[in-house]
C-alpha cells in the first residue's frame, strides 16, 4: 500500500487527485504546508469528499506544519508519493530534489515556467524513482477517440504534412472565473503572476504538446533536438479588471508584484498563446486562450482537428454543441464502403470503448459516444493517479514517458524564449 505526502498544494489540482477512494492507498495522508488560505482550501475540498451522500471517501488528513515543509517531508518521510500541484516556477526544482531523496513524484504541469529551469529537467525524470506529470486529457473519451482513429491507418491514413495547413490543430478557451465541483473557483493572488503561474505558453500548452504527442503515436520515446522544429511562438494578455480580480481571489485590489502588469487600473494578464512547430516533419500549431468568466450553461471550450491523406478528424466542445463533447470524421473520398468500414472499425474498439455508433453530421460522420464513456473533468485526476500507481506497482520507469516529459517542456520553454521581448 502507498502512502500519499501533499507538499504546499496551492491549486485545487492537488485535492482533485482523492476524489475517488483507492484501495492502493493509505486513507491515512499527510499535508506539509504552511497555515493559510491555500491550506485550507485543500483540506475542506477533501472534506467534501468525505462528506458527500454519493461514494463518500474517508480520508484523513494529517497536518505536519514546518518553516521549511520540503526539507521536513524529506527527513520524515512519512510515505513515498509525493503530490505536487501549486506555484509552478519553483516546482521543477522541487521535483529534481524530491527525486534525488528518493520519492515518487506525480506533479501537476507545468513543470517550469522559463528555460531557466531545463536543467532541473534531467534530474527530475532520470531513472527510478518515478516522477510524472498528471496528464488528464488522456482520459476524455473524445480525446482518446480522436487518437485511435488517428492510429488506424485504413480509416485515417498518414498524417498530413502540407505547409499550409496544421496536420494537427488544438485549441481551447478556458475562463479565469469558473465554477469547480459545484463551487466558484477561489484562486490565490500568486496565480496571476506569470513569473509564478506561467504565461500562455507554458500552462494549458503543456496538454496541448502531450496531445500532439499521443496522436502522432508515443513511440520509442522524443527528443526535441532531433524531433522537433520551432516555427513560431507568440503570447498575449486578457484583461483582468479590479471586480473579476477580486471575484476570483477575494481580494480587494491588485498585490503590489502585480503591479507592473496593470496598466490604466487594469491587470494584463498574459495567459494566452500560441505555438506553431513540426513534430517529425508534421506541422502542428496549440492555441490556448483564456476569458474573463464561464459562460452560463456552459463551460471551457476545445477543439482538435487532425488531418489525414484518408479522413479529418474533429473533436469539439463549446457553444455549438452545447457544451457537449463531439467527435466527427470528415473523410475525403466518403465513397459507399466508408460508412461499412467506419462501423467494422468502431465494432473492433468494443472491448475499449463499447457502445459506439455513428450518424450523418454537416461535418461527415458523428461518432456517437455513449454517456457511459463521459466522465467529468474532476473525476480524471483519481484515474491518473491510478495509472502511476499501475507504473510503480510494476516498478517501470518507462524510458519513452521520460523523454516525453523532457522533450514537451522543453518546447515549451524555447517558445518562451522565442515569444519573449528583449529581456523578458
């Protein structure tokens, strides 16, 4: 049985990973962090999960406070996983050390918030012991839909390489003020930080160059000098005025590191971005943007289209489908045996995905995904936790899930590089 460490979980990230009980783990965890607001916030959502009518968890959380909550969870050594989720500059460090005493690691992206702290990396996923980013979108069954028709060669083909055009193309809208496990989401003062949080092209982008990854077919494993070119990087900010601000952290004004980002009363924040490269010679282009608040009814947004010589495919979830995750296949010859091998191809993945058929839509064909295989957002961070635990209880160190991680931040970080004005 494995023992859960939480190290100052400043994002709701970290709590998510209890939502669900786990045989696997000790229901006995233990919390080293300072009192604060950050604090509390983890250990009443876990309350929540413990109270709630329907599967009720029954954690109990242990508070062990230190001023230096890092160096006491080491020397104490209370377990041997460690949950990271909070400010994201100092984390990759932290992930090399923890690494280095001889902890698992799962840790909520991203990993690093500028090149500065590449080389951190290496450490940080060499070897035993395991260290892995939670990754949830691997989880959504139109993602990994979207990936198995990718992978069918007969269906979908090799993947598209026109200079014109993305082979593969993400983007998504998420919102600053959102609603969490049925709640408003309360985020701290430092998350508007870029030097802290990360700006448009290190955070949400860290998914998106996972994804790419996933369909282009995950493989021996990357490495960025030799697999992937750089294009283009560039970032820009959403306004964020005083009564969001203050919606959002429950805060009155702007803290003074946030200063020099407010322009005429405003906080520009610059959480968007937009990457283009090739990953293997296909072009791919992760676009990640952020407004102001949730719409009613609705929620954030995504949309993934992968070009193939046989099929398009088009996962979506926004305003034009309700809300609702889709998934199209736009073949370019429809022909009178797609249709037949379409459903030959849905029937194979029975074992997988059971339940899925197919109707005529304005974009080709709609997969129709039963309700079965749709699981909320929350519930994915309890199902990555249990595919680390799959990896420890099998005692892999997967050398391609290493070179995975190395290769997509460091992507990350050279588009920062790039996207950066003189000095930034």
């Amino acid at each position: 049985m494995h023992t859960l460490l939480f190290l100052e979980p400043g994002h709701f990230h970290a709590a998510l990973t209890l939502r669900a009980a786990n045989p696997r783990i000790d229901p006995t965890v233990h919390l080293y962090a300072r009192p604060g607001p950050e604090r509390d916030a983890f250990m009443a959502l876990v309350g929540s999960f413990n109270a709630r009518a329907d599967r009720p968890t029954g954690w109990t959380v242990r508070t062990h406070e230190s001023a230096d909550p890092e160096r006491a969870l080491v020397e104490e050594r209370r377990g041997d996983i460690v949950i990271l989720a909070g400010r994201n500059r100092p984390k990759l460090g932290a992930i090399a050390r923890l690494h280095a005493a001889g902890l698992h690691v799962l840790a909520d992206k991203p990993w690093l918030t500028e090149s500065a702290a590449l080389p951190d990396l290496e450490q940080a996923t060499a070897g035993w012991p395991l260290a892995m980013d939670i990754m949830t979108f691997r989880h959504e069954a139109a993602a990994r839909l979207t990936q198995k028709i990718a992978a069918d060669p007969g269906l979908f083909g090799a993947l598209g390489r026109q200079a014109d055009e993305p082979a593969i193309d993400i983007q998504s809208v998420h919102h600053l003020l959102k609603m969490v496990n049925g709640a408003p989401l309360r985020r701290p003062s430092w998350y508007y930080d870029t030097r802290i949080q990360g700006d448009g092209l290190v955070d949400i982008q860290s998914h998106m160059a996972d994804q790419a990854q996933w369909i282009l077919g995950d493989g021996p494993g990357f490495v960025f000098e030799r697999d992937y070119e750089l294009e283009d990087a560039r970032r820009w900010s959403t306004p964020v005025p005083r009564e969001l601000f203050e919606a959002s952290t429950g805060l009155g004004d702007y803290p003074e590191p946030l200063a020099p980002h407010v322009d005429a009363g405003v906080l520009q924040l610059a959480c968007n971005g937009e990457i283009r490269y090739r990953l293997r010679g296909v072009p791919v282009r992760q676009r990640a943007e952020w407004g102001q608040r949730e719409p009613e009814g609705g929620g954030d947004a995504h949309r993934t289209t992968v070009r193939g010589e046989r099929a398009t495919v088009i996962a979506r979830r926004g305003p034009e489908t309700g809300f609702r995750a889709e998934v199209h296949v736009a073949p370019h010859d429809p022909g009178p045996g797609f249709e037949a091998r379409l459903s030959e191809t849905l029937a194979a993945w029975e074992a997988d995905m059971p339940g899925l058929s197919h109707r005529p839509s304005s974009l080709g064909r709609e997969i129709v995904i039963p309700s079965a295989l749709h699981t909320p957002h929350e519930a994915h961070f309890p199902m990555v936790l249990d595919d680390f635990l799959d990896l420890l209880d099998a005692g892999d160190r997967p050398a391609a899930l290493a070179a995975r991680i190395r290769a997509r931040y460091t992507l990350l970080a050279r588009a920062r590089e790039r996207s950066a004005p003189a000095g930034g």
